[in-house]
C-alpha cells in the first residue's frame, strides 16, 4: 500500500499554508521536491498522494522547520486554511460540535483512505471518536497526532476555544485502534439560552404567588419587574449567540465566495466541453474548428491566454494557427518565430511536448529556465510568461500539434484538473481535425472522380438497392440517346428486353446477397431509337461508411462492333483448334507416360544401388559404433581417451544421419510406421526450423480435422524439414514460407491424378516466394546426386530423399514453379483409418536383465560386438552366424532362450526364413529385427506375425537395452516371465548411460 493514493492533497496544502504562515523562511519546494509533490498537484482538491510520498514530506518538514509538534499545529490549523475549502463550509452546515461528530464516518474518507473512523455522542459536549486502520495501509505516529490536532480544530470551528483531548488508547503503543475523547466547554450564548428559558418559568410562578397574596396594585408591579428581567435574560442571550456566529463566520466569511467560484468553474467546464463537442461534429475546415475552440476557451475559462500550434506537412515546423489573450506585437512574434521539430538539439516545452506526447504544466518559469535554451528563455520573457500547460494535439498515436494556456493577469495557480481538462480536449481536437482533413481528402477525390467520369469514353453508373439508376455519365447519352432525366429513377431492367430481364435480377441479387464484384459479363441494353447494343458490364457493391450495402457501381463498355468481329473470327478458327488441341493432348499424354517411365526406371536403379551402400555402409557403422561403446563403459570421464570415444561415437551418427538420406531415396526409409496426425508433425517441425532462421516467417494454414496418415514420422518429419530449408535458400534475403494441409479425395475422373490410385489423401503443400525453378531444373529437381549449388554447398540427395520417402509411403510429390514466382512442392499422403497411438520414450539409463538370447548375423565382427553389448547388460548369449546354425541351437535350447536378435539380410537362409523356421518351433517366439536397411514388407510381416520389434543398425547399447527389455516384457497368453524380480514388478535396475546416443 506504500504505493496507493491514500491522502488527499488538502491535507498537504494545509500543511504548507501553515509553514508559510509561521515558518516563512522554510523552502517549501525543497520540501515538495524532496517528497516527489508537484505545486500544481497540491492545487487540485482531486488529487491524492501515496504513504511514502507523505512520510517524506513530514520528514522534511520536520528536518526544515525543527518543530517536532507540527503535525499537530497543522491538523488544528487545517480547518481554519484555504486548503479545507469545501470541507470546512460542509461543517458549518451542523452548527455544533455534537452534529458534526455525528457525521463524521462519512465525511473523513474524503480526507483519507488511510483509515476508517467512527464517533458517537458520550454526553454532553462530549464525543468519542475510533480511528482504525485500513488493511495494509501502516500509519506513522504523526499522522495520529495530525488527526487529533485536527478534530480539536474542528470543535474550534464552533466554539473558538480548542477542546479536551483524552487520548490514553494509540495503536501505534500497542491495539490495534486509537480512541479519542473530546470534552468542550458549552457554548456561552447555549447557558443564557438555558437561564432566559428557566427566568420566564421562575417568573411565571412568581407572578401566580404574588397575585394570590398582594394587593393587585403591588402584584402588577412585581408582575412587569419580572417580565422585564426575563426579557432582559433573553436579550443578552440573543446578542451573545449573535456575536458567537458573527465570530465563526468572520473566520470562514470567503467560503461562500469560494463556493460560487467553484461551482462556476464546473459549469463551464461541462459548457466548453460540450461546446467543442459539438463543434467538431459540424465544423470541417480546420481554420474555423480552431478559431472557434479559441473564443470558447475565452469565454468559458478562467485563462487569460491561449493558443494553437500545428506541424506543417512535413513535420519539421510548428506553424502558429489561432490564439486568444495577445496583444499585436505578441502575436506577431508567435507568427514570425520557427519552432524547430527537426532540430535534434531543441529543448522548448512546445517541442518536448510534441515530441515525446506528454502533457506539460510549468508552474514555476524559473525551474524551466534551467534546462531550455536561451533562444527559449527569451520568447517565454518577451510573453511575459509565468506558468502556463502545453498538452499535444494527438490522433492515433501522431502528434498532430499542441494547445497552450496561461494566466498573464489573475495569476491563479495551475492544478492538475486544469492538466486533465486540456487533455482530454487536445485529445477531441485530434479526432476532429483528422475527419477535417479526411473530408477535404474526400471531397477532393469526388471532384477528380466527376470530373473523371463526365470524360470518360464509357458509362459510369450507379443503382440503388432496388436496381433503380441513381447516377449516370454523359456516356450514356451520347451512346443510348437518353437524357438523364429520362434515366435517373428508373429500373436497370426498364432498359432491356424481356427476356433477359429475369436473368440481371438474378445478377442483381447475387451482388447484393454475395456481396461480390462481377467483371465478366455481357449484357444487351435497349438504344433510345429500339435497336440493340451490347455492353461489357462490370459491377460491385457499393457500401456506405458502417459497411451497409447501399447500391451497385460498374462500368458498360460497348463492345458491338468488338464482338461482332470476334464472333466471325472464333467462327471460322474453332474447327480447326477444336483438331490441334485433340492431336497435341494426345502427344502430350503420350511423352509424358514415356518420361515418367524413364525417370522412375533410372530413379528405382539407383535406388537400388543407394540402399545397398546404405546397408554395408551402416553395417560398417555398427562395428565402430559397438567397439566404441563397450570402450566408453570401461573408461572413465577423466581418461585421455574419453573425449575421443564420445567424437566416435558423434561421427557415427553423422555417418548414419548419411544412410537415412540414401535409405529415404532408396525407397527403404520406412523406419517405424504409425497412425500420425500431420497437422502436429507440421506444426512440430516448422517451430523448430523457425526458431534456428530468425529471417524466415512461417505461416501455416492447417485442416481443422486432418484425415490420419500411416507414416514413419522420422522420414515424414526429415522431408518436411528438407522442403523448409530448399524454400529458405531459395530466399536468400528472408521471406515468408506458406504451410498447408487439406483433406483431398482423388477418383478416377479427375483428370490432373488420372494416373494415381483414387482414394482419400492428405495434401501437404510447401511454398515460397524465392527466385522459383525453370523447366530444364524442374525436370532434373528429383534426380539423386543433382544440385544447382557450387561444389562442396550440396550433396544433391536433399530432394532425391525426399522423392523416395514420399514414395515408398505410396504417395506422390510435384513441383509448380516459375522463375521469378517462388515454388510450390505439393504432397499426397494416403489417409489411413488407424487412430494415432500415444508416444513411448526410450529411458535415459540402461535397463539391465539375465534372461538368455540367441543373437543371430552372419557378420563375425558385429555377432561379437553385439553379444558384448549384451553381456554387459547381464544378459546370457548365445550366438549363431547363420540362419542354418541358429535353427540347430534353437532346436537345442528352445526352453532356455528366451528372445532372439535376428539380422534380416543374410547369405543362404535369409533372416525371413529364419524366423518361419524358428516360429514352427515355438509359435510364441520372442524376436528382434536388426538391419542395416529400414523396415522392410517382410519385417513388418514378421513383426505383426509375432512377439517381435525392429532395431536399426547402427545402435547403440541404451537402445539396444531398451528395445529388448520391451521384447522380453511382452507377456504371451499363459506364459511367465523368467526374468528376475524386479522385472515381475515392472522396474528394472538402471545403468548409466556415459555416451551420446544415436536417433532414431
């Protein structure tokens, strides 16, 4: 709460019109400044200040004056100052103490909402009075002596003598409220008042007692001693509660005059505002609107002076408009001097107020003095400037110029309230003066367009909403024969022959239903002497400023003679296209089938020879793999050879990020295939390339309920990621990259997928606005091994992977490219009717296991390597090195293996036979795939088949673990896990992992 307006600012203005008063010597700016207050702040009875604001003040105060009881002289002295203005007449309203006490929970918290207070009447001329604080608001001791000094002036008020103040219970000794019990002394005049009161009694009994006992002679005199002395009684009562309120309203004789004035001020106030409201609505030139805000000002405010100043177009200039309050040679100085908006080194208010959009009040030229130019300096003194507030004239966020105000004779101090005023009307001058300058803009256009279309060569027109003619150009005339008078009013339809009447309705109401422009249409349109001429039409809806559609505006272009002539022409030529186009679609349809044969025979040769490198290539991969991972587990972090291990093992996974480009080409790069959402593919894979090209924008157009693909999301994500980064370097300079997914449905009639499978696909489009490809590339764009980069920039496979993985996915790509345009890579997937399936992730440590497992490959090098993977991970192995061979130990051992490693490519019995062979055996069989290709139909086969999952070469030993713990773990029907007991609880013991681990 240090921070929240708690305490008005009567309080503080009280506070300096005290030291003023009985400390004149005291700086009260040093105080004001010390405490962060502005003078004008303290001025405005709306403004209201934070806790740390009046602690500094009473700090300084304090230090300044050396009084330390003055924050109880100052609330004694509050009620009697200028500062209580409002607040001290409302009192007076009460006549006595006891009234106001009775309705001071109300008035105080206009005072402060530091805490709450609430008094009640304890007997006569007695109040009690319970001050609590707010919550989160901590008062200081000064503030408690502060209210109670106040509350004696407020009995002060009444009684001009200061009251008893009790005050044993201080919530800032200990409780958590202050109670204060205020005794004063009875009024003088209310004492006669009770003895005149009790005299006409006393003098009623006598009166009866006399005329029962004496002559009535003595008894009337008796009789008038005593209404003479209880008139007497009455008398000096009466004068004495004269001279009582004679004496209070000496000490307040200027609040009513105080009261008018304010009470004036907001009068005009809500005039001006309502004035210049009303102005900006009706006038619209710029001149006038200004002229008029000027002697509103003067006439409705307590300002002696004011201005306006405007940027010129250019803004380099703040030109003097309008102005009230100056003599000529004032004037003529504002005139003649150049305000500098293009001089970085000017300091003026009128410049700083402009420039940086924030209002300015100066209430003291001298603190100005010290930071402005003596160019500055010297205008502000031929002005004869004191004081004065400068707020900008702003629309929209542009300074358009400023307003200025200033008291040259009253002197009166500025406030913040005067700062909010002008604020808000420079805010409605920049509204009004932009609708000026649009409508000047407006009302020149019109006239370029009238004069525009009384010249034109064609008809201009225009309807209303019921197809009525509202305006036509001279055109009209001049090629119909109707005068315009004929014409305006009239139907659209009057104009044309019957039979075509009904179908320019329905043209008529497709424009004002659809709201969309026609351009393409022909319409036949009556001449004034019965013959018939034809016109190209164009139309579009014509709207007025809330978007209401308000009618229709085109063009007729005659085109009789044109379409005559073209009508012959098409005539005498459409036999003769009608044969090319059958001869040239029939060559075209035959060259292409001939190149698409010849680009996919090449493309499946290489393809071929690409998968087979891959293969050695990442069986190769796995010997360096294996050996470097056994050596990571038996070296430790500080061992020289360590680092060198690890950049192994690092350039085994470039080396095999390698293969996966040739294996996506190849066609064999179906790794893991499952039910995928490719709205969350996309958005994954354009986040991530977004975030490595700061230059490149991506925007992204996704189907709202994407059909479900059956994809390897490694290759899918892999070619995604190739098209972003061939549309980033085709735009060298940044750009935007457009994504976009749509559910298609190919059949077999549609001619631009004649030759693909009909069905449901989704279609993934990628596109830029690069440099685009010409033909001759586009031709070549797919071919491994082609790239238009210099040497060593590109290996080519980039787009030849990407053709291949989209393939062996049974889909399709094509490019649409010009040079100069961007490109467009267009890709059908064959939707599936799987659900996707939630992701599981590989642990990070290695799960260990002593089960038995038969590690089949025919390759020496990698059996071994692989059973040592196997070993360390408490596994017992058994190895085979061919298929031949492990049938036999299978045959063996049945009930003591428990799963089998089988490599699918090998001499003589292939890893496919072998697992038939080894499933005869044992129908439940637990089997994991290895290969140095991707999955292939026949390990999809065997893995659907059986208790199995699929590795690729080269692996690590945390895959390796992974993958078999999770064949292991698959439960057959019947069957029981042999592993040990923390397998049967699902957890298995964990081992570090010390080295990177290679992708999937």
């Amino acid at each position: 709460m240090l921070e929240s307006p708690l305490y008005n600012s009567r309080i503080i203005k009280s506070f300096t019109e005290y030291i003023s008063k009985y400390h004149p010597k005291v700086d009260i700016i040093l105080i004001l400044d010390y405490a962060g207050i502005k003078k004008y702040q303290i001025e405005d009875e709306g403004h209201w200040f934070t806790q740390t604001q009046v602690d500094q003040f009473y700090d300084m105060t304090v230090k300044t004056t050396g009084d330390l009881d003055i924050a109880r002289k100052a609330g004694q002295y509050s009620i009697f100052s200028i500062a209580a203005g409002g607040f001290a007449k409302y009192l007076l309203w009460y006549m006595t103490p006891s009234a106001v006490y009775n309705v001071l929970e109300k008035v105080y918290p206009h005072a402060s909402r530091g805490s709450t207070v609430k008094a009640k009447k304890v007997g006569p001329n007695q109040a009690e009075v319970i001050a609590t604080q707010n919550p989160g608001v901590k008062e200081k001791p000064y503030q408690c002596q502060n209210r109670l000094g106040t509350f004696e002036g407020i009995t002060k008020l009444f009684t001009n003598e200061l009251p008893v103040v009790v005050h044993d219970t201080c919530m800032h000794i200990s409780g958590d409220r202050c109670v204060y019990n205020i005794r004063w002394k009875p009024m003088p005049s209310f004492t006669w008042k009770r003895l005149a009161n009790y005299s006409y009694l006393l003098g009623i009994l006598v009166s009866i007692l006399v005329f029962a006992t004496l002559p009535p002679g003595y008894s009337i005199t008796v009789f008038l001693s005593v209404i003479i002395i209880s008139m007497g009684v009455t008398l000096y009562q009466v004068n004495l509660e004269k001279n009582e309120l004679e004496t209070t309203f000496k000490n307040h004789g200027d609040t009513a005059n105080n009261l008018v004035d304010e009470i004036n001020a907001r009068y005009n106030n809500s005039i001006l505002i309502q004035e210049i409201g009303q102005a900006t609505s009706n006038i619209l030139n710029i001149d006038n609107l200004l002229k008029f805000t000027m002697e509103t000002f003067k006439k409705r405010l307590d300002f002696d002076r004011g201005l306006i100043m405007l940027a010129n177009r250019d803004k380099t200039r703040l030109i003097y408009k309008t102005g009230y309050g100056y003599n000529r040679d004032e004037e003529d100085l504002l005139i003649n001097t150049e305000f500098h908006l293009d001089n970085p080194k000017s300091r003026g208010p009128f410049i700083v107020a402009f420039k940086n959009q924030q209002p300015f009040l100066m209430d003291d030229l001298g603190a100005l003095e010290k930071i402005v130019s003596e160019r500055s300096r010297e205008f502000a003194k031929r002005l004869g400037v004191k004081s004065f507030i400068c707020v900008p004239i702003l629309y929209e966020g542009i300074s358009e110029g400023i307003l200025v105000v200033d008291n040259y004779h009253s002197k009166r101090p500025l406030n913040q309230s005067d700062l909010n005023l002008f604020t808000g009307i420079a805010l409605q001058l920049g509204i009004s003066i932009n609708n000026a300058r649009s409508y000047e803009v407006i009302r020149e256009r019109e006239q370029r367009f009238r004069a525009l279309s009384e010249n034109a060569p064609d008809i201009i027109y225009t309807l209303d909403t019921e197809g009525r003619f509202v305006y036509v150009n001279p055109a009209w005339e001049k090629i119909l024969g109707y005068q315009k008078e004929m014409t305006i009013g009239k139907l659209f339809v009057d104009f044309l022959k019957t039979e075509d009447t009904e179908r320019f309705v329905s043209v008529l109401s497709y424009i004002k239903g659809k709201r969309q422009t026609i351009t393409d249409l022909y319409v036949p349109i009556l001449h004034k002497d019965g013959t018939k001429r034809l016109f190209h039409m164009s139309c579009a809806p014509e709207a007025d400023s809330e978007g209401n559609l308000i009618g229709v505006v085109g063009i007729f272009k005659d085109v009789t003679d044109l379409k005559k002539s073209e009508f012959e022409l098409r005539e005498s030529n459409e036999s003769l296209r009608r044969e090319i186009e059958e001869r040239t679609l029939a060559e075209a349809k035959r060259a292409a089938l001939e190149r698409q044969l010849r680009q996919a025979q090449k493309m499946e040769a290489v393809g071929t020879l690409a998968g087979g490198l891959a293969h050695d290539f990442n069986n190769l991969l796995m010997g360096i793999q294996g050996y470097a991972t056994l050596m990571l587990l038996d070296t430790k972090e500080g061992h020289a050879h360590y680092e060198k291990l690890k950049n192994i093992e690092k350039y085994v996974v470039r080396g095999a990020n390698l293969t996966k480009q040739l294996l996506g080409f190849a066609r064999g790069g179906k790794y893991e295939i499952k039910p995928t959402n490719m709205n969350e593919l996309i958005k994954t894979s354009s986040e991530m390339f977004g975030r490595t090209k700061k230059e490149i924008s991506i925007s992204i157009d996704l189907e709202s309920k994407p059909w479900i693909v059956q994809v390897d999301q490694g290759q899918i994500e892999q070619v995604l990621l190739n098209l972003y980064l061939n549309a980033a370097q085709a735009m060298p300079g940044g750009g935007n990259i457009q994504i976009e997914t749509k559910n298609v449905l190919i059949d077999e009639n549609d001619d631009q997928y004649r030759y693909r499978k009909p069905g449901r696909y989704i279609r993934i489009m990628v596109k830029d606005a690069g440099v685009g490809i010409d033909e001759k590339t586009k031709g070549r764009i797919f071919e491994p091994f082609f790239t238009t980069k210099e040497m060593g920039r590109g290996t080519g496979l980039g787009l030849a992977s990407v053709y291949g993985i989209v393939k062996s996915h049974n889909g399709f790509i094509h490019v649409e490219s010009e040079v100069g345009h961007g490109s467009n890579f267009i890709i059908h997937l064959p939707a599936s009717d799987k659900a996707p399936k939630k992701e599981k992730f590989l642990a990070e440590t290695l799960t260990m296991g002593n089960e038995t497992l038969l590690v089949i490959d025919d390759e020496a090098d990698i059996l071994n390597i692989c059973s040592e993977m196997l070993k360390k991970l408490g596994y017992n192995v058994i190895s085979a090195g061919s298929g031949a061979e492990a049938v036999k130990v299978f045959i063996e051992k049945t009930e003591e293996i428990d799963a089998v490693i089988l490599d699918m490519v090998m001499p003589e019995m292939s890893g496919g036979e072998t697992f038939t062979r080894l499933k005869k055996i044992k129908p439940d069989v637990k089997v994991l795939l290895a290969s140095g290709y991707s999955v292939s139909e026949e390990a999809l086969r065997i893995i659907n088949d059986g208790q199995g999952g699929f590795i690729q070469k080269p692996f690590d030993i945390q895959k390796v673990s992974s993958k078999i713990r999770e064949i292991l773990d698959k439960q057959t029907p019947g069957s029981v896990s042999k592993s040990l007991p923390f397998c049967l609880s699902g957890k298995a013991p964990e081992y570090d992992v010390r080295h990177n681990q290679n992708p999937d």
